[in-house]
C-alpha cells in the first residue's frame, strides 16, 4: 500500500489560486478602509486645532476682529508657545503640522448685540 501523506501538486496550486482570488478581493478594501480612517484622523487633528484657536481666542479678545468680514491668524507655533495645542502629526503625511500653518479667525456677525467667528485651518 502507498501512504499518500502530503498534497499533489495540483492540489498546492488550487490552493495558491483561491488564495490569490481571495487575496485581490480583500486587500484592496483593507487599503481603502485604511485611507478612510487616515483621512478621518486627519479631519479630528483639524477639529483639534481650530478648537485650540476657539481656547486661544477666550483668552486674547482684544486682537479678535471686530467688524464684519476681518480676520486674525493665529499660527499652529502661537497655539504650541502658548500652551493651547500639544504637538500632533499630520496623519495623512505622519508629519508634524508645519508651525507656520495657522487658524484664521474670521468675524462673521457683528452688530450691536453679538459679534461671531469662525475658525478656519490653512495648511
């Protein structure tokens, strides 16, 4: 009697061939799903900064624009200085935010009542 241990090699390439199937369905949504999350990542680091300038703001009223359509930029260098933003990376580019980079604060409603901002990052 033969003692058929072992795989033919027809068999080996089956396998090698729904493992290559598999392989082209699966690893190109890991890749997706990882620039998704990176991009969400990137988006939050965002959110973070412009948040730093909104507590940066509290505390500097008196260079915040006043009338309607004005702006003030407050760099990511200023926000790190002045205790307001710990040093975060890029996660698209694994790099820190460049510190000339910054947050402009724009004066979207003044009148006698209520002045408002909004809070813009440019890279």
């Amino acid at each position: 009697m033969k003692n058929n241990k072992g795989l033919t090699l027809i068999e080996l390439i089956a396998v090698l061939v729904v493992l290559s199937i598999l392989g082209t369905l699966v690893i190109p949504q890991i890749f997706d799903q990882l620039n998704n999350y990176r991009q969400q990542m990137y988006e939050d680091q965002i959110a973070i900064i412009e948040g730093a300038a909104y507590d940066w703001a509290a505390n500097h009223t008196d260079k915040l624009p006043n009338q309607l359509g004005e702006s003030f930029r407050v760099t990511i260098e200023q926000l790190q200085s002045e205790g307001h933003l710990e040093d975060i990376k890029n996660p698209l580019t694994k790099q820190p935010f460049p510190p000339q980079s910054y947050v402009e604060i724009r004066c979207t409603v003044s009148n006698e009542t209520n002045i408002g901002y909004s809070y813009t990052y440019v890279p």
